[in-house]
C-alpha cells in the first residue's frame, strides 16, 4: 500500500477495495482516523460506485455525544499480501477514513518532519 503525509499534515493510505475477492480493485486514497474503532468509514458516492454489499443498519455515537443511525457495507481490501474482509460505515463526508481495526494489522510508522508515511 502507498502512505503519505499530505500538505495538511494528513496520513493518507491509498487502500485497493473490491465488492468481493474476486470483482475490480478500486483505488482510494483514505485518511487514517484513530478516532474511529472499526475498519473503514467512506462516502456513500463511493460506496455505490463500487457496488457494495448492504449489511445492516446501525447506532453510532459521534464525538458530540449525538447518536445517528449508519448503513454498513461489506468490502474486501487487498493489501499486505491479503485480502482482508472489512465492514464499511457510510458517512455524509467527501473522504474515506481508515480507522484503528485496520490499523491493528499493521506497523504503521508516520514521520510529518519528512512527509513519509509507511506500513508493513
């Protein structure tokens, strides 16, 4: 996976994301987001152009204490030498955020002095 750090001081992970292990991989550039706990949350334009797969329904909790109801998708994300199944949060935002149960998978070293960004 290609990483690293835009001119606002953003790391940014470029993700290859499928409908399914065996459909198009779609390149995305995605923020890293520690504030969210799950795998991946992403625009909804994004979701229907690649054509994913609905899960369910679901409460969140966003950082004002408010409380929204999300779809959740299914995508598969080829990187690091797997394909690694994820749940993908629809949001109202323009870009798709890489949260922390992804992250887990990973060294993820981000050095902003030199714009350098890596995982392994």
């Amino acid at each position: 996976m290609k990483a690293w750090v835009d001119p606002e001081n953003r790391a940014v992970v470029e993700i290859q994301v499928a409908s399914h292990a065996r459909s198009k991989r779609h390149a995305i550039p995605a923020w890293i987001d520690t504030a969210i706990d799950g795998y991946l949350v992403m625009p909804k334009s994004a979701i229907e152009r690649m054509s994913l797969g609905v899960l369910a329904d679901t409460d969140a909790v966003l950082t004002d204490g408010s409380t929204v109801r999300l779809r959740c998708y299914y995508c598969v994300i080829d990187g690091l030498n797997e394909i690694i199944p994820v749940q993908v949060v629809e949001n109202v935002g323009h870009v798709p955020l890489i949260g922390t149960a992804l992250l887990a998978k990973v060294d993820l070293r981000i050095n902003y002095r030199t714009g350098e960004c890596t995982l392994s």
